[in-house]
C-alpha cells in the first residue's frame, strides 16, 4: 500500500496529514472586506518509524530523487497519489544490532508539488 516512486516501503509508525491552501496576497476592497485568490490545497505528509534496519533506512532515501509519485491513505478516505519531494529527513541513531545500525525516531517530510 505504502509506495515511494512506484517503490514498496515499510508501512510508517505514524503519519500527519498538513493540507494548507495556495493563496495570493490577502487585500481588501472598498468595503473593507478581505479578498484573495485561492489556486489550490497542497499536501505535507510527515512520515514516521520507530525504528528502522540500516537497509530499510537506505532504501526508502534512495526512493525518491527529485519529484516522485507517493501512494498513501488520505484522511478524507481515499487511497490518494500525489507528486510529491523530500523536505526534511531525520534519523537518530539509538542501538546497534549484530554490528548494524537500528535507525530509530526517523522521519521524513514529503511535500506535494
């Protein structure tokens, strides 16, 4: 279910769903009124894992290069694909496993084109 530019991915720990609207500058009219045009809602998925093995970690960094497609379950009910980029990565290195880093606390921001 969960895929990164067509590549399967361990299914996240969590995930938060960002959905904020592209909007021109805010003006007002003569009545005092606030207007704005509104050219769409983009979406910033945050991706969580608890821990993951060294391999797993490697693979899902070499996933996405540049823009890519993501495969996710939308909040509004929907198995939602979207163009998407890597914003920020985080991984925190916590245990070592048969001489092996177990990456942990790892999250990865994905932000719609």
């Amino acid at each position: 279910m969960w895929k990164i530019n067509n590549v399967e991915i361990p299914a996240p720990s969590g995930m938060r769903v960002e959905m904020a609207e592209n909007t021109s500058a805010e003006e007002r009219n003569a009545l005092g009124e606030a207007v704005l045009d509104v050219f769409g809602t983009k979406r910033t998925l945050t991706l969580s894992w608890a821990h993951l093995p060294e391999d797993a970690l490697a693979a899902l960094l070499g996933a996405g290069d540049g823009f890519f497609p993501v495969k996710y379950p939308d909040p509004d009910g929907t198995l939602r694909e979207i163009v998407c980029r890597f914003g920020k990565r985080r991984a925190g290195l916590k245990l070592m496993r048969g001489g092996r880093p177990v990456w942990t606390d790892v999250e990865m921001e994905l932000m719609e084109r």
